[in-house]
C-alpha cells in the first residue's frame, strides 16, 4: 500500500464507524481488543486465478478478485488475542491492467480497488447474497477507501462503479418454481409470500415468470388460493411464463417461444400400456384440457389439490389422439406411494427410449415432479431450456429496440425445489457472461439435485415462507 494513512483499525474517528461496523457483523468472531491484523495479498495471471474459480466457485473462467477466509470454507477469521489472522486476497494483475485501461486510470489504482474489494468479503461481507447485503458492502469499501486515502479514486469502490454506470440499465429476472416453492404444504400461497410478489410485481425493472410443470390455468388458480393474487396479472395471457415444464412457454407480454408436442406414437405407448388399477395416467392438451380413460381418485386430487383441468373420460386411445388434435404437452402417471412409483420407473422410462436415428423424434423424456408422480415430456423439454429461450428473447427485444439508449444488465434470479428444477437452478447459477448474471436458489425443502445445482441454499423451507426470503433478499 502507499496510502499514508497508518491508523488502526480501531483508532481514530475516521476508522471508529469501520470498526463498529465489523464489530456488529462478525459478532463473537471479532476479538475485544485489537492491535494488529495479518492478511496475505498475492498477485497472479489470468491463468493461475482461472484455475482457482474453477476449484472454488465452479466457474472456468478468469476473474479480478478472489479472498479466503482463514476458516477455509467457513466465513470469520482466526484471533490471537489482539491479533487477527484475516486470510488471503489473490488478484489478477492481468485483468487489474484490462480493468484499469476501461475505466481510465493508473493498473495501481485498480489494485487498490481490488484489494479494498477482496478485504472486505475477508472482513464477512457478500454482495451476492442480496441487494440489502451488496448495499452493506458498497458503504464498507466506501469507508475502506476514505480511511486509507484512497477515496481520490474517481469511480470509488468496485461495488460503486458497476452499479453507477449510467449507460446502463439493470432490469431482474425472477424465475419461481410453484410447487414446493410458491406453494406451501397445503398447495397454497401464503400470505407473506403473496405480499412479497405483489411488491415485487408493482417493479418495473422486475420480470416475475412463474416456471411450473402446471398448465397456465392451473397456474393461474394455484396463485388464486391467496385472495390477494385473485386479481393479479403475474399469470395471464399477457404475461411471461413457463408452463409444462417447459413445453408451453411465454415471453414478455405472453408472446410464444416455446410451443412442444409429444410424438402421437408415445402417447399411444403410453396409453395402450396396462397399469395396476392402483395407477392413474392422463394426457394435458393443448387447449388446457386434461383426457384419460379411466376415473381414479388420484386424478380427482389432481384437480381439486393441484388445480389442473378435470380428467375428461374417454373411450379409446384414438379419441385422445383426435380430440387433443395431436397436440398432447405432456402426460402424467399418478402412482400410490413412492416406492410403486420407483418400482415402475424404469418400466415406464424404457416406453419411450427409441435408439435407432431414424425414429429418434418418436423419443420423449419421463421426469419427476414430486415423489408420486411421473412426467412424460417431449424430448429436450426442460425448464432450462425455456429459461435460456426467455433471456435469448428479452436481450433480442432490447437490442433491436431503437428507443433505448442505454444496454441492459440482467440479473436472473431462479427459485425452485424440485428434481425438474435443478436444470434451471443450475443454469442460472452458472450464468454470468454477455451483461446477465445469475444466482440459482434451491429451497430448504429442495431435492438432493437441485441442492447440489444451486449457488445459493435456503435454510427456510416451502412451510416457512422461503420464497419470500428469496424473492426480499435478491
């Protein structure tokens, strides 16, 4: 460092706020007393720091800044008595020089930037839990940076100087899953939960889409368990969505992206199979109706629990054909317990595995929605896939729009629990190139699948409100 400001951190009046600051968000972590603090800075290429983000943050690409807490993967820092061992800040000096040219000043400002960046994720903060925790973290660097005299530095912190850029403008993205996520254990919304969506809603810059294996209908009735949301447009015909799984899908003002059929011939498969009478199977159309050949209680609950279409009686596999015009979305086998339903799932999934290249259309995917159920959809249908049409169609809408004048930042937000969620969580948790950055919540509820896709894991579950807690902290 250059700076000529050599207070401690607990001195003076410049540095008091600091240390009550940390004080407040370390708790028991920070020492009493304070005479000295040990950091490890390392300067490194682009290749080193590259190698680093691919073991630690799973993402195979160089960055500026990364810090490690002297716990490992555990935040806080070691204390020996008055000496605090805070951990290691490595920076690359390759994309410190980029970094500096773009902005305009000297590669040494920069590594001051970086540096009061990497020490104040050591010292606990995280921009990338939320907005109110990167607003936390932009004021820390702000006041690092007055303490060490280095608040000449015209765009401030790194925090300030993305956030400030005005020929840009940020609009979110926010992806929520239904079942296990919005809906709680009752398959309906509560009241927290609705609140936070109609606030969320009334924001211009937010894009609410709701991602569900439901039809819009359903959906629709879903968020209409809360009287709050009896009225509301976040599922509509005007309104983005994904719907089936994938396999309907809708961009901004309810425009078609994704418009998916099962082959005819799976459906018949489907159908002409005999199924213990324990088993209910039903087809979705695509005029939102649900057509099967057998009453079952299971798919009474369907509709009265789940709020799909009502299961229509018909006599013949060639009347389901005929009546959905060959346009069935998806079709659902309804089993009495989880373990019926694992026993028949590879009995079932090997109905629709065709290996030979001339009838690989012929092919569909079998997915799990919750523990009793199986989905049958058309192949490559997945919500991930709709995730990236919907980005694909706002990014292209954006540029081609000829009033804007600024470029749009995106930030995606995706919130799920399920096995048919984790493609998305994934997807989004791994996003972060081309002005979109993403971060993929599992619920504290979410399956194995999902907890392992997700960059970020909530403690709360669908019975405590979690989606909420998701939807108020990004």
């Amino acid at each position: 460092s250059n700076s000529k400001n050599s207070n401690s951190i607990n001195g003076s009046s410049n540095n008091g706020d600091i240390y009550l600051r940390l004080r407040e968000n370390l708790g028991d972590d920070f020492p009493e007393q304070l005479s000295h603090v040990e950091l490890s800075v390392a300067l490194c290429d682009d290749a080193y720091i590259q190698a680093l983000n691919k073991e630690w943050r799973s993402k195979d690409a160089p960055t500026d800044v990364l810090s490690f807490p002297n716990g490992g993967e555990e935040e806080g820092f070691a204390a020996f008595g008055p000496i605090c061992v805070l951990g290691d800040i490595i920076i690359s000096i390759e994309t410190a020089r980029t970094q500096a040219k773009e902005v305009g000043h000297s590669v040494e400002d920069e590594l001051r930037v970086l540096l009061t960046h990497g020490f104040a994720h050591l010292l606990g903060f995280d921009h990338e839990l939320g907005e109110k925790k990167e607003k936390d973290m932009k004021e820390l660097e702000r006041e690092i940076m007055v303490a060490l005299g280095w608040d000449y530095i015209k765009d401030g912190g790194l925090i300030d100087r993305v956030s400030s850029s005005s020929s840009e403008a940020s609009k979110k993205v926010l992806v929520v899953d239904l079942d296990g996520t919005l809906l709680n254990k009752s398959s309906r919304v509560s009241d927290r939960v609705a609140k936070v969506l109609l606030e969320a809603s009334k924001d211009e810059s937010t894009l609410i889409v709701v991602a569900t294996g439901k039809a819009r209908p359903a959906a629709k009735a879903a968020l209409a368990t809360n009287p709050l949301l009896k009225d509301s447009l976040i599922v509509s015909e005007s309104s983005p969505g994904i719907f089936l799984n994938g396999g309907a899908s809708y961009g901004e003002n309810g425009v078609p992206i994704i418009d998916d059929a099962l082959p005819v011939e799976c459906v018949r498969k489907a159908f002409e199979q005999k199924y213990d009478e324990e088993f209910a199977l039903t087809a979705f159309t695509s005029d939102d109706r649900c057509l099967t050949l057998r009453a079952s209680p299971f798919l009474d609950e369907l509709h009265e629990r789940y709020h799909e279409p009502k299961s229509e009686i018909l006599a013949s596999v060639d009347d389901i054909i005929t009546q959905s015009r060959g346009q069935v979305k998806k079709m659902l086998l309804i089993g009495p317990n989880k373990d019926a339903i694992d026993r028949y799932l590879p009995e079932f999934s090997n109905l629709f595995i065709d290996t030979t290249v001339a009838n690989a259309s012929n092919s569909a995917s079998v997915t799990r929605a919750v523990s009793t159920m199986l989905e049958v959809v058309p192949k490559n249908v997945d919500k991930s896939r709709a995730v990236s049409a919907l980005l694909d169609s706002l990014v292209l809408a954006n540029e081609s729009d000829s009033n804007s004048i600024k470029k749009t930042n995106y930030l995606l937000v995706v919130v799920g629990d399920g096995d048919n969620d984790a493609g998305m969580i994934e997807f989004a948790a791994s996003m972060k190139k081309g002005g979109i950055e993403g971060f993929g919540v599992a619920m504290g509820n979410a399956s194995e699948r999902s907890r392992k896709a997700a960059s970020v894991i909530l403690d709360e579950t669908n019975a405590d409100d979690g989606a909420a807690v998701a939807i108020e902290r990004f």
